[in-house]
C-alpha cells in the first residue's frame, strides 16, 4: 500500500509588498481622516508607513496572493480527476492556511493599533499634565507677581508717608523756632566758656601775687665811699615826699586789684544769671514737636552745655 503525503508546501518566498499595494494601503488608511496613524504620520510629514495600517496589510496581501495561487492549481488538479492528495485535499489545508495567516496579521495588526491607541493616550495624557502644570504655573506666577506689586506699592507709599512726615518735623515753625534758638544758646555757652577761661587766667595771676615771695635779694656789698654817698642822698632826701610817693603806689595798686576783683564778681554774677535763665527757659518753654528722643529738656540742656558743637547741633 502507497503511504499518503498531500503535496502542499507553504510558499518558501513570498515577494515583497509592491509600491501599487503600499500606495493602496496608504491612500486607503489615509481616507479615514485624523484618527488614522497613518494620517497622523503623513500630516507630521516624516515619510513613514503605519505598521498595523499600511505594512501589515500588505503583506497580509501578498501572501494571500501566493496562497491562492496555490489553491486554484490544486482545483484544477481536482476537475482534471488527480488523487487527493494533489487536488482536494491540498485545497482544504490551502483554504485553513489562509484562515491561519489572516488571523495571525488580523491578531498583529489588532495588537500594534491598541499599542499606538495607548501610546497616544499616555502622550494626550503627558501633554495635558504638562498643560494643567503651565496653567498652574502661570497663575502662580500672575499672583506671586500681584503681591510683589502690592508689597512695592505699600512700600512706597510708606516712604512717602515717612518722608512727609520728616518733612513737616523739619519745617515746622515751632521746631524751626528750637532750632535757632537752640544755636544761640551753644554761641552763648561757647562765650561762657571763653570768659570761663579768661576767670581762670586771672585768679592764677590773682594767686601768684597773694603768694609769699621768698626769693633772696642779693645786694652789692656797700662800699665805704658809695655808702657815705647814699647816706648823704638819703639825708638830703625830704622824707615827707618819699611816704606820700609809697602811699601813692600802695593806693593805686589797691585800686587795680579792687577792680579785676569787681570785675571777676560781675562776670560770674552775669554767668549765673545766664545759666539760670537758659536752664529755666528750657526747663518749661523748649518742646520737641516730633521729636521724642528730645522730650526731656534738662537732659538736652546738659547735652548741648556739656559738648561743644559749631554751628546748628545735629541730633
């Protein structure tokens, strides 16, 4: 008995997809509009063929082609009364292996279109993360913009109250009227002081001339002849003159000193009223307006008595 072997033999070489087939798959996917990848890929102008829409078809094409080529050989084997295995029996498998190759691309074609469906999902998705951060970017940056603006503004207008106000302490009268004030009183401590110096230098001359003078005259030693001489002067010398000429020169040193005397009691006399006046003036006139580190004229008095300060004193 002959062993049975059906002839068929899947085709070893089957042909690439010709230019008419990937130009019909093309135009074909490219009708259905924008959600076509192929649409996308051409409006994109990157020169690339869809996979599960253009490449896969056409191979799905192709082999069919060869497989049906195959088939109507072995239908006429079958008219023309061949055995079985040479007719219709190589129909049968031809006919189940082209079921087999257009579920096979059918199942390729499904699987690379749900892989392009969810990489455009997850890209949709990225662009409208990226969008919502802009957005939430934007309007972050819109309010951060807004209190900076409000800040600068409520900043300058801080320095403007401020500088007013500076203003209106500087130039108003009252103050004013201190300030001068206040000069005149330093140019009349700076008098004080000079005539504070000059009491000074006269009680040291006042002093040196109370003091005891213990210095030692050395005289000549008299000659016999010029002592006769002098004897003979002195003798000849009206003595009534002599003590009205001492009694002159002891007034009138007397009167000298009665009057530096007179005049340092006067001095400091004036020097006390002075003080007195301006210590009692500031005491109860002299107010600050403005100005609360000055509020206490006996601390301000004592400042400008105790420093000496040329012109208008800054504070």
């Amino acid at each position: 008995q002959q062993e049975y072997k059906n002839e068929f033999e899947f085709p070893e070489s089957i042909p690439l997809p010709s230019a008419e087939a990937l130009l019909m798959a093309h135009n074909q996917a490219v009708s259905i509009g924008s959600p076509s990848h192929q649409f996308q890929l051409t409006r994109a102008g990157t020169n690339l063929l869809s996979l599960h829409e253009v490449i896969l078809p056409s191979i799905h094409a192709e082999t069919s082609s060869a497989l049906k080529e195959k088939q109507a050989k072995a239908q006429r084997n079958a008219k023309d009364g061949m055995p079985d295995h040479q007719g219709k029996d190589v129909v049968e498998v031809i006919e189940a292996c082209r079921k087999l190759v257009n579920r096979c691309i059918g199942e390729a074609m499904k699987d690379a279109g749900e892989s392009w469906r969810q990489r455009e999902q997850c890209r949709a998705q990225s662009r409208m993360e990226r969008h919502l951060a802009q957005v939430e970017q934007r309007k972050t940056d819109e309010r951060q913009a807004r209190r900076q603006r409000k800040k600068e503004r409520a900043l300058a207008r801080q320095a403007r109250y401020e500088s007013a106000k500076r203003e209106m302490k500087i130039n108003h009268p009252r103050n004013k009227a201190m300030w001068t004030e206040v000069a005149k009183l330093d140019n009349e401590i700076q008098k004080l002081k000079r005539e504070e110096r000059t009491w000074i230098q006269i009680k040291k001359e006042l002093d040196s001339m109370d003091a005891p003078n213990n210095e030692v005259i050395e005289l000549d030693p008299v000659v016999p002849s010029a002592s006769a001489a002098m004897e003979e002067q002195v003798g000849n010398t009206p003595l009534e003159d002599t003590a009205t000429t001492m009694v002159e020169d002891v007034t009138m040193a007397m009167n000298r000193l009665n009057w530096m005397l007179s005049s340092v009691s006067s001095a400091m006399e004036e020097s006390d009223k002075l003080r007195k006046e301006a210590f009692t003036k500031y005491n109860e006139d002299h107010k600050m307006i403005g100005f609360s580190q000055f509020d206490d004229p006996k601390d301000l008095f004592r400042k400008v008595t105790r420093k000496s300060i040329g012109g208008t004193p800054r504070m």
